[in-house]
C-alpha cells in the first residue's frame, strides 16, 4: 500500500507553492518588513518555553537544551497515565535512544476482523524475527523522555500555564503566567513551543483555529490468566459498522490486562453504543475479566490551520500531526517536537540570534511537511475508501490477507520510510485490491435484496 | 436456511400466542423500545417469508430438516433473554462453505454461493456475533471464479445498455434520413454523424444516471478536503502577513 506513494509522487510539493526560497527575511513587493530575525543577543542565549511535557514537548526540550539555548519546559502533572494506545513504531527506538526494558510488551501479531467474521493473521508470516510492535505505558515512557530532557539541560517547571502575553514588538519577549502550589508567577521567554495536546491552550492563545477531533474511548480490563494468555503477543483490530461507523475497534494487550475500546469522529454522542458493539463481538475472549479503568480522548484528525503564528510554533497532538487509518501520534508528536527544537537551533545558530515567524516556518514547517505529508495523505486516503461502509471494510480484511500487502505495510509503519517494493507485485496489489472492492461491492449489492 | 426457519418458528410462536422474540437491537440512535422492536420484527419477517416462497417450493426437504432446529432455537431464545440468533445454514461448515453441497446438474452453481455468503453477510449486519477462537471464518470471496462474478453483474447491464443504445441509434438513423436525406450508408461517411455517435456512446457509458454526475463531484472535493487542510498553515501567511508583519513577529 505504501509503495503506491512512488507511483504518485506530489508533482508540485506543498513547499514550493508560497514560499520562495531566496534569503531568510522574506520581502514582499510592497511594503518594507522590520523583523527581528538574524539580531545578535548579546550577553544571553535564546530563551524558549515548551509548554506541555508528553513526548513532544519533551523531545523538542531536550533538541533545544542540546543545542544550547535556555529551556523552560512547563508540565502539570507529572505522574498521570494518559489514555492511549501505547504503541510505538520500531524506528522510534532507535531514533530516540528508548531502552528496551522500558517496553511492556512484544506485539508479534495482530489480527484484523471484518463485520462477517472473517479473521485474517497479519504478521505471522510477514514479520521477520526481529521485528515486533513495542507496546509501553505512556507514564513510563513520558517520564523516560522528560528526565533525559532534564538531564540535556532543560529546566522542568510543573505548574500549570493560565495566561500567555503576546508581544507588540518583534524584540520584545513573551509573557507566560503560569500557578504552582496556588502561586501566580510569570516568565519572559524569546519563543514557545506549545506542546500541549489536543486541548492546547497555547492554540487558543495564538488563535490557531479549531479542528475537528475523533472520541477514542476505551476500558481497560483485567482478565484471568488463560485468556490472558491468548493477548500474550497478539493485538486485535475489529471493523464494523456495529463497534465503529468510520474507524476501528481494538483490543491491545498492556502490562498486565487488555484496553477493549473503539473511536469515531461522527458519531461521538453513540460511543457508549459502540463500545457496548466491541465488548459483545469479544465476548468469549473477556469473558470473566473485570474493569478496572474507563477512558477517553481526543484525537485530532487534521492539523490546525495556523501551526506556526510569529514566534510560537506547535507540535505533537497540538499542531494535529495524528494519522488517519491507524490513528497514530506518539511517534509524529516526538518527531515534530524534536525537529522543532533543532530548527529554532539552526535558525538562532546555538542560541546567539534572535528568531523570527519565517524561521520557524521554513526550518521547521516546511521540512516537515516535505518529510510527511505525503504519509498523511495516503493514510487519509485509504481511511476513505476502506472505513467508509461494511462493504469496503471486507475488501479491506480480503486484502489484508495478501502477504506482501502485509510485509509493505510493516515496512512503512515500523520504520516510516516508503517501502521500495517490487514493481510487479505493486501491479498485482492494485488488481488485487481493485478486484477485492469490486467482488465485495457486488455482494453488498446482493445483500440489499435481502430484508431479513 | 436461517430466514425460513426464523419465519417457521415465528409461525409457531405466533399461533402459539408467545409473541416474546427478542432481537437484538442494532446500534442506531433510535434503538429503544422492545416492544415496538418486535413488532418490526414480526412484519419484516413476514415479508421474508414472502420473498421465499419461491425458495420453500424448491427445497421442501430443508425445511423438513429445520423443523427441529427452530424448536430448540425458540427454547434457548426463552432461557438467556441476551442470546441473539446466530446464523445457521446447512451448508456453512467450520466456518466456511462447503462447496459440494452448491453442485447442480453436476456442475457447480458459483450463482447461489454468492447469494448465500450475501445473506450470511447481511445476517451478520443486523446480528453481529461474537467472534470466537473455536470456530473461526476462513471463506475468502476469492475462491470464486471471476467469470461468475461478470455473469451475474456485467452481462445483464451490458445486454441493456446495447439494447438502449440500439434503439437510441436505429430512430437517430431514421431521423436523420429523414432531416437530411443521408440514407445509413451515407451517414457513416460523414464526420458530424461519426462525432454525434461517439459523444453518445461515451455519454451512456459513463453518465448512466444523473446521479453519477453528483457523485463524481462530490468526490473529487472529498479527495482534495484533506489537502486543503494541510495547506492552510501556508495560505495563512499572506493573510496575516501584513497585520503581523508590522505588529508582531
């Protein structure tokens, strides 16, 4: 699937479209433009907040504390579990330097479900030995990241940021109000990283715009040990229009118990329904098992409109970088953060210059958006046109079952790079799939003769 | 098959004045009110049972064999009020079907598998079943020739848009004669008749119904929506880049 994305390359990259890519201050025609960027502090070095301490915030603090620049990394709550999936592509070790004892569990197959039943074994065949899905919880791996952002030379502050003071001038800095233990304190800063989620405040403060967000509701159940057993190494992936009208329902093993829970973007007000769909489609699975916690989030489906506004920039879950079709954002909100960080490094050369929007724009943006969008856009694609009914979600399990699909698919998902595929069996993957739609659209239509 | 002996048992439980089947609701916004719910059931049964009559004429000796079925059926559904009717088909064996039993004539009705993985298919719609480890599904639509499948679709629409086309062409022929003088001979010689018929050939094949025309639209904005979005950070800039140029950065 991934390797469609050769066959249809982006003809004219989004990079190309508005910016010219001449000096770093860009001038219109018409009017002069005074920035601040390229003025030498002297005596100090850059001073940037990152608002939000999860795995963007803290891979961007630990980039800028690297790089030389005075970090402030701002976080309420240092020890909640978050509600997530838990799992991390393979690159992300390496890439981030993760310690193997912090992964929970070793996920070596999954198993996806359409509406009939049809139950097709993804990984089997198609992961080579070393390859395997990392599941970890997120308090772990949070506070994995956030100390060794500690220790690269970021200052952890845990309070609570109320207010932020948008400067008049492009000299002067930014104001952050922010409450710990009941106390009211401020703190001038040059830039902001705001890295603080779906619900991000920063976003409101820069007026970024809204986006529109899918529920993901989940229950994590402690279950008995002979059907633990059966989630040792095996994560489930259901479709249907009974467990979700538009995306997926899963049961994910963690530490010691499963999380059973389903999401939708347009029917958030039936997601009780929904789940109630999932737990009875897993019901001799859990059978016996007890819940020990109930969750929810949101999860953006779209970046925000504005991601970069004068001398804020942000990332993560905050910026929207959260694909479709898997729904997966911790590696893309670590990845930004970090290329976030080292951008405002580039651009203020270790911390000695001042920066500016178009910085943060053309270091930062735009190379973010040359790496990924295409990622994007193709996993917006295939959401489409295989989640969209019953119909496409069994073409979507038929061809799930075909072994190089599955191989391209792990390839793309576990290391993030456009899988070079044979070019002969990309061709018999697109009849396949085309073939696939049209048996199954030709038994939907079939099936709407029948009113049992 | 299930629908018949669902509409058996009905038969019995209705003479019987036991009018207490549950369904299982399906999860749409409006799924309250059992009762309500089983007078649904009771007519959208009855118009099944219609639909096969047909089908009881041709296979009395099923319905002999289902006659015990629906007896145990109706007990289980009265014992555990939450089970929901699963699906049963004699010829759905271990989780897929036996393709022996869909010979005809000794020859294979690849027709009637399509018909019957439809029904399974549209069962498990409205009645979702628990998956389960003992008896998982292996049928793969596959394994059916592509030759049954273009019988059973494309042949029927292909007859009847030749069928269209032949007529459209043979009164634009009389027509045209009749407007121009150009008898049928004549007509194929000249280029604005060879035109004229191949903007409606193309025409009938692609735009079969006005609807597609809208469907077509509304995809191709689907398609670009996404794209928009991730533009939008970029369009941004020269909107704002006046106000915050001067003001802000």
């Amino acid at each position: 699937m991934a390797a469609c994305q050769i066959q249809n390359p982006l003809q004219n990259p989004l990079s190309q479209l508005s910016i010219r890519k001449t000096r770093p201050c860009l001038h219109k025609p018409h009017y002069v433009t005074i920035t601040a960027a390229g003025h030498h502090l002297s005596g100090r070095k850059l001073r940037v907040a990152v608002i939000g301490g999860g795995p963007a915030g803290s891979s961007a603090a630990e980039a800028l504390a690297s790089g030389g620049i005075e970090t402030f990394l701002f976080e309420r709550s240092t020890s909640t579990a978050k509600p997530c999936g838990g799992a991390i592509p393979l690159c992300m070790i390496d890439e981030f330097s993760i310690p193997l004892h912090l992964i929970d569990r070793h996920v070596t197959k999954m198993k996806i479900i359409s509406p009939s039943n049809l139950a097709v074994d993804f990984g089997s065949k198609s992961l080579r030995s070393h390859e395997y899905i990392p599941m970890l919880r997120r308090e772990v791996l949070d506070s994995f990241l956030r100390t060794r952002a500690q220790s690269a030379g970021a200052q952890l502050i845990p309070s609570l940021v109320t207010h932020l003071e948008i400067p008049s001038s492009s000299f002067s800095p930014y104001i952050i109000h922010h409450s710990i233990n009941n106390s009211r304190k401020t703190l001038a800063v040059d830039a902001i990283i705001g890295a603080d989620g779906a619900n991000s405040k920063v976003a409101k403060f820069i007026k970024a715009g809204n986006y529109t967000c899918a529920i993901a509701f989940q229950e994590r159940i402690r279950l008995p040990d002979e059907k633990m057993a059966y989630y040792q190494n095996l994560a489930e992936m259901y479709v249907g229009d009974d467990v979700s009208p538009d995306f997926y329902a899963w049961v994910f093993p963690k530490c010691d118990h499963v999380a059973v829970g389903t999401g939708t973007v347009c029917a958030k007000q039936d997601i009780k329904l929904y789940q109630r769909g999932i737990k009875e489609r897993v019901k001799s699975k859990i059978n016996g098992g007890k819940v020990i916690k109930v969750e929810a989030h949101p999860i953006p489906e779209h970046p925000r409109p504005v991601r970069v506004r004068g001398r804020v920039a942000l990332v993560g879950d905050a910026a929207g970088y959260v694909t479709k079709c898997s729904g997966e954002g911790i590696y893309f909100a670590a990845k930004s953060g970090r290329m976030c960080g080292e951008a405002i490094v580039r651009a203020s050369d270790g911390g000695e210059l001042m920066i500016g929007e178009d910085d943060l724009k053309r270091e930062y943006l735009m190379e973010w958006d040359k790496k990924y969008v295409s990622t994007f856009r193709f996993l917006d694609m295939l959401q489409r046109v295989f989640y969209g009914s019953n119909v496409a979600r069994e073409a979507l399990v038929e061809v799930c079952g075909n072994e190089y699909v599955q191989r391209m698919t792990f390839d793309s998902y576990l290391y993030k790079k456009l899988a070079k595929g044979d070019r002969w069996e990309d061709l018999k993957m697109v009849f396949g799939t085309l073939g696939s739609l049209m048996r199954c659209k030709i038994v939907g239509r079939e099936m709407e003769v029948f009113k049992l | 098959m299930a629908s018949i002996s669902i509409s058996a048992s009905l038969q019995r439980a209705c003479s019987s004045q036991h009018i207490r089947r549950k369904q299982k609701p399906i999860p749409k916004p409006t799924y309250s009110l059992g009762t309500k719910q089983v007078m649904n059931a009771v007519t959208l049964d009855m118009e099944a049972q219609k639909g096969y009559k047909t089908e009881t004429k041709e296979e009395p000796a099923s319905e002999m064999k289902k006659s015990k079925d629906p007896e145990e059926r109706l007990k289980d559904e009265f014992e555990t009020e939450s089970s929901a009717p699963k699906f049963r088909d004699e010829r759905w064996k271990n989780g897929t079907w036996d393709l022996n039993m869909f010979v005809r004539n000794g020859r294979m009705d690849w027709d009637s598998v399509i018909v019957a993985e439809a029904r399974r298919r549209k069962f498990l719609e409205m009645h979702p079943e628990a998956t389960t480890n003992e008896e998982p599904v292996k049928f793969r639509s596959s394994i059916i020739p592509w030759w049954a499948w273009l019988i059973r679709t494309y042949l029927p629409e292909a007859e009847l848009l030749n069928g269209r086309a032949a007529m459209i062409g043979f009164f634009m022929a009389y027509i045209v004669d009749a407007l121009t003088g150009l008898d049928v001979v004549g007509q194929t010689g000249n280029f604005i008749c060879k035109t004229g018929l191949f903007v409606t050939v193309i025409g009938v094949v692609v735009l079969r119904k006005t609807q597609d025309f809208e469907n077509l639209k509304k995809l191709a904005d689907e398609a670009t929506y996404y794209d928009k979005q991730w533009q939008a950070s970029w369009k941004d800039e020269n909107a704002t880049s006046s106000s915050d140029r001067i003001g802000n950065t």
